[in-house]
C-alpha cells in the first residue's frame, strides 16, 4: 500500500524582477537570465485567468510580442508551443530562444519597439503550499475528491511536478503508477492540460479515473 | 464593520478558508501599519477596512499614523509628483526637514510590530530607527513609480533599500533594486458604505438632493481634487461631448489631510466650469461614502482621466457597480481595464470625448464592458485577495525559498 493521494493548495506571491524588455533582443536577453520560476509563472498563471476569459494565449510572452511588438506569427509560435511534451523549464527556455535566435539572424529583419507604457515586465512567482486537508487512498477515493479540491490545487498538482516545479511524488499520474494503475496513469498523462479550462481539466481527470473505476 | 464570513457569498467560502488557515499561521504576531493620513484617499480606506479583518483572523494588526507640519506635507507633496514625473525642486532643505519630522515621530511611536508596514514615502525614513534584527519590515509604495525625479528617487533608495522587502502595486513600478519586490495590487471592499448594493430611494435621493436629473445621462468622475486627476481635462471633454450629445458632468471628491494642493485645483475646477448648470462640482466631506456610491451608481459613464495614478481604486469601485469606465491608461489602471473588454483606455481630452459618446450612444457595448468588469474586480482586487497577499508577504519575510510548505 503506498502513502495517501494529499491534495495541495497552491497560493503563488508575484514578485518583480526589476527587468524590462522592449524589444526582441532584451527579451532574449532575460530570457536566458531569469529564474526557473519566473518562466513558470510567464507561462502558467494565465491558466487561472483562462478559467472567465477563454480563449486567452496561455503565456504572457505570446501575449506580449503580438500585442505589444505587433509580431504575430512569432507570437502564435511562442502560444502554440506543444507545452504538453515538456518535462523541464530548460526545455520550455530553449523552445523559447530558439525562435528568437532565428529571427534575430534574419539580415535586413523588422525590429519592432514596444511602445512606451508596454515594454514586458519580467515578475516571478513564490509558492506557498498549503494542505486543502483531502487526500485520497483509493481510485475510488480521489475520484471523490477530485471533484471538491479547490481549483488551484488541481493546477499545482498537474502542472508543477511535470515541469519539475514540485516532487514528482505530487503528480496524480505518477501516484496511480505506483499503485500499480498505470492504465489510469497513462490516461491522465495523455491529456493536454493546456488546451482547456482547469473546471473543464477537472472534469477529464474524474471521467479518466472513473472510467476505469466503474470497469 | 463586516466580518469574514460575510464575503462568502461574494467571494467562496474556499477563499475564506485559505484566510483562516493563512492567519492561524501568523496567529498573534504584530503587524504593525505606517502612513501619513487617517482619512482620505485609499491608504486609509484600505486600512480602515483591512485591520479589522486581519484581527479577525488572529493578528495582531495596528495602525499608527505619523504627524507633520504644513512644511513637512508641502515636502511630502513636491516629492509625490516628483515621483509621479512632474518637475518638484527637492532642496537640501526639504531633505532635513523630512528627516527631522521622521525623527520627531519616534516620540508617538512605544512600540515596534513583529512586523512593520510603512506605506509611502512620508514615513520612509523611520527605517533608521528600527533593529531590524528584532524586527522584520516591508515598505508598501501605492504610487505610480514609472518615471520618478532622479534626485528624489536616488534619496528615497537608500531607505527603501534598507528594508527587506519593497510592495509595488503595478509591474511597470519595480525598479533595480538589492531588495525582493512584491507584487500586490491594492482592492476595494465590497461591503463599505462605498459599494455595497443601495436601494433605489437612496440613490434617487442623492441625485435628488444634488440636482442631477436622472432621465437624462449621467458622465461622473469621483476622485480627490488633484492636478494628476485632471479634472480640467475631463470638463473640456465634456464640453466636446456636449456639442452634439446630451450629458451632465459629476466631478465629486474630497481631499486628504496630506495634500495641501487641493483647493488650488478645486478653484481652477470651478473656474473651468462656470457658467454650465449641467456641471455639478462636488466637494464633499470626509464620510460620504453613501453619496459616492450613488453617484457612481446613477452614473451612465464613469471616467478616471489620470495623468499619474498609483493604482486608481475609484476604477475598481466603478466596475464593480458594473458601469462602463473610460480610464486613462497609466499606473495601475491598465491591470484594471483590458481596452474595449473590461473599459475603455484613453491617452487625450479628445480620445476620452471621442469614447464617452460613443459609450452614451452604445449602451449595449457600454453594458458589456461593465459586466466583464465587474467580474475581473471580483476576481482580482476585492480586499479578501488583497488580505490573502499581505499574509503571504508577512510569511515570506519569516520563511525564505522559493517553496513554502505551511
């Protein structure tokens, strides 16, 4: 028998970095400075938001370099970016560079200036846990509670420990897999998290788990 | 005063159960407030409303407010637009005077906090005067700080350096620093006398005893009377408006007791609008929440056309009455306001004249704006959020890391 499924809340502090960028080069630039942190939460805490302002780009450096740069192409690939396959930041900070790398090549290239007022402002996101006070020991069990946990804990525990953010022990796939379910295992990690709601990623995690409870 | 339980139903219960368990875990500590006003403008309203419930939760919240002279708040003003980007000499002068006045409140000040809040520049400097081993302290910036006087900027940073943390309300705020700075945007309370929900006979009766005629459109900026708000610049959008669409003009306000600008700008307001019965010019006294609220609340348009802003709660409180707000887009305005979803952005007298007819002839769009707005503030900038994040940073000043289990 393995330890109890214990459902974290996650409460972020925003800080800010004193950084700035203004065009493509100082994002760069900062891009390949800034903590792990700062570009989890660049890339993360819209999700919240994307909850009451669907459809919303899913990070804020896409967001940034179409409306602020104009640059809509190089933004729809910074937005479309198969987030879902990434395991690391450095993963994630590479996908990011390289685009910028290439554009910065291009001889006789645009080089768009954000307007005064809108240059991209780097924040970083402390993480406070705190325990929602559920946990689960069966299928049967988190299927139950799933559907109750507040919200920002079904993102901590689906976002963070893919990405290394958090101990890969709070990933809900990885705690089927060592019960020895990795047919549920397999089902949760096949979902996109990043295509959807977090009510609507909820609601596909508790079918996934009770389509093989109910079997 | 309102207690924790009664934001349920606005905010979810799951909310205010992260503020319990948040509060257990600071339980009895001191947490001791700064700032220069007990009333006026929204420092003092924020911590009217925000120690109750922070005792409520099990701190030991204060609130000490510090003393001056006319000269010292003549300082403290120069340095305000200084900060804000207006041209303010800042002399040898003004500095001792600051420094000494900061000295002479040590007299009205027994005890320190577990932790200690000071709030804008004015009582910056008590820093000097606290062991900072004994106790932990954060200084709290609610001002926009996108383009500060050089000289007054490189004075203030050799005090704001020697706390542990800096609170901005906005990104574009943060600056170099050796400090962490906290990100925390500011909030309104949804059950002060300024938004609750009013009957109708109150709000009738308001408009009623100001003269506004309700059948006819309503455009309304509520703010203190300051150069920064401009007013003038909302009268000569109104006056462009009123070429070819029928409106009145609300501009209602009070002052605060650390601004000595304010009757100087009430006086050109005046002037400007002289003459136009459709103008009403509103001075009103400290505690006329109620009256803000109706006005706001009878209002077709509201606008804040600021030139600077630390944040511009007088947003907030619009949008979460659901009214269609025309904002110029500075300081902490822009995390309010999306343009054209949540309100309408503006940079000129002419862009705001130009948006206020199209919204008076709109009234559809002007009724989505104002639903969307309303929903952002509730997710974002009621005072239950605007608690949980002060509890964060006077955790975060205890337990260092980027990971915090509690």
């Amino acid at each position: 028998m393995t330890e109890p499924f214990v459902f974290r809340l996650q409460l972020t502090q925003v800080e800010l970095l004193g950084r700035r960028a203004g065009n493509i080069t100082e994002l760069r630039h900062h891009l390949k400075e800034i903590p792990d942190t700062s570009i989890y939460y660049h890339t993360h805490h819209r999700l919240r938001q994307h909850v009451i302002r669907s459809p919303e780009p899913p990070n804020d450096f896409s967001y940034w370099i179409t409306k602020a740069l104009g640059l809509a192409k190089m933004g729809e690939a910074f937005s479309s970016l198969p987030f879902a396959s990434y395991r690391s930041i450095a993963e994630i900070r590479q996908a990011f560079l390289s685009p910028l790398d290439a554009f910065l090549l291009e001889e006789n290239g645009h080089r768009p200036q954000a307007p005064a007022g809108m240059e991209f402002h780097f924040l970083d996101g402390r993480t406070f846990l705190l325990p929602t006070g559920l946990e689960a020991r069966t299928p049967e069990e988190f299927k139950e509670v799933i559907g109750r946990t507040p919200i920002g804990s079904i993102q901590y525990h689906v976002f963070a420990p893919r990405l290394g953010m958090a101990p890969p022990e709070y990933d809900f796939a990885a705690w089927f897999e060592a019960r020895g379910r990795e047919d549920i295992a397999r089902d949760i990690r096949r979902l996109d998290p990043y295509t959807m709601t977090l009510e609507t990623l909820r609601l596909n995690i508790l079918k996934k788990v009770a389509d093989h409870v109910a079997a | 005063m309102s207690r924790l339980e009664d934001y349920s139903p606005i905010v979810g219960a799951d909310r205010i159960d992260v503020l319990r368990a948040l509060g257990a875990r600071l339980s009895g500590r001191i947490i001791q407030n700064i700032n220069s006003t007990a009333v006026g403008g929204g420092v003092a309203e924020i911590l009217t409303r925000m120690t109750p419930l922070l005792k409520e939760l099990g701190v030991d919240a204060r609130w000490d407010v510090i003393r001056g002279n006319e000269r010292f708040f003549a300082v403290t003003k120069a340095m305000h637009n200084g900060l804000h980007g207006v041209p303010s000499p800042f002399t040898e002068d003004d500095r001792r005077v600051f420094r000494e006045t900061n000295r002479d409140n040590l007299e009205h000040i027994s005890t320190w906090g577990d932790f200690v809040f000071i709030h804008d520049p004015q009582p910056i400097a008590l820093i000097d005067e606290i062991d900072k081993k004994k106790h932990r302290c954060a200084w709290r910036c609610h001002i926009d700080f996108t383009d500060p006087q050089p000289d007054i900027w490189h004075f203030l940073k050799g005090y704001i350096e020697s706390y542990e943390a800096a609170v901005f309300s906005a990104p574009a705020f943060a600056r170099p620093l050796r400090i962490r700075q906290v990100l925390i945007s500011p909030s309104i309370d949804p059950l002060a006398d300024k938004n609750k929900e009013l009957p109708k006979e109150v709000i009738d009766e308001v408009c009623s005893r100001f003269g506004l005629d309700r059948c006819r459109p309503i455009v309304t900026q509520i703010s203190r009377f300051d150069f920064l708000k401009d007013p003038v610049g909302v009268i000569r959008a109104y006056k462009m408006v009123k070429r070819h669409t029928d409106c009145q003009l609300v501009l209602a306000g009070g002052g605060a007791t650390d601004d000595p600008e304010g009757q100087k700008v009430l006086d050109d307001v005046r002037e400007e609008a002289a003459g136009d019965p459709d103008v009403f010019v509103l001075f009103l006294p400290p505690g006329s929440d109620i009256e803000i609220n109706a006005l706001q609340r009878a209002s077709t348009v509201v606008l804040q056309k600021s030139l600077k802003e630390g944040f511009g709660l007088t947003v907030a409180e619009a949008l979460w009455k659901a009214k269609p707000v025309i904002a110029g887009a500075v300081g902490g305005i822009p995390l309010q306001i999306t343009h054209k979803f949540s309100g309408i952005l503006t940079y000129t007298i002419e862009g705001t004249a130009f948006w206020i007819k199209q919204l008076l002839n709109t009234p559809r769009f002007a009724s989505r704006l104002g639903r969307n707005g309303r929903e952002h503030v509730r997710a974002n900038f009621l005072i239950t959020r605007h608690v949980r994040d002060y509890l964060l940073l006077f955790l975060s000043l205890e337990r260092p890391g980027d990971l915090i289990v509690l």
